[in-house]
C-alpha cells in the first residue's frame, strides 16, 4: 500500500516478526509478520524518486537503511519519538547522505 510496484524486501535479523519493503513510489515501509491484512507499523517517505535497496541493521534493532534512485541514503529508526520529523526532516530518519552523483542500487552494513 502506497509504495507502487516493489523493489526490495528484508526481513528483520533481529526480530522475526518485521519485515521491511519499499517501491518505486519512494516509501520503505515496515509490516508486523503477525498482523496479516494490518496497515504497516511505520512509513518511511524519505526519497524523491525510488527505493532501490533497503537492508536491517544487524546490530541495532529497528533501524533501517534505504538506498534510492535519488541518489540517496538514509537511516531511519522505528522510534519517532527520539527522531520526529524537525528541519525538513521525516520522522524516524536519523541520517541523509546526498553525495552520490548517480542513483545508488543497493545498501550495506
């Protein structure tokens, strides 16, 4: 829902219950695996054209990198009340890399 046709899927290393996703509709999104049919848990909308890469923090819970044709990368946490939308920032993204010249396919930790 929202995302357009999808582009990448990762499911959670830390909690086998989140599964992120994300489309060329420029939105990652998180969904409970326990809540079939639920709206997601989080939207992440941080992205001026596609998601084209999105990975799980292997160390932290709840924190999400994403990788976009806008050529960007960011991190988001699930935690909007540590990181609520402030300074033209959505809420949940704790970081934006803006260097690449040209759209960035995949993301790693």
């Amino acid at each position: 829902g929202g995302q357009g046709p999808l582009t990448c899927v990762h499911h959670s290393p830390l909690n086998p219950h989140l599964l992120a996703t994300a489309g060329e509709a420029g939105v990652a999104q998180v969904w409970d695996l326990r809540r079939v049919g639920a709206k997601p848990l989080r939207e992440f909308r941080g992205h001026r054209k596609q998601v084209l890469g999105l990975e799980w923090c292997p160390r932290e819970e709840g924190v999400l990198a994403t990788a976009g044709g806008d050529s960007r990368v960011v991190i988001w946490s699930m935690d909007f009340d540590s990181w609520p939308a402030r300074d033209g920032r959505e809420p949940g993204q704790v970081f934006v890399h803006d260097a690449h010249e040209k759209q960035v396919w995949c993301v790693s930790w």
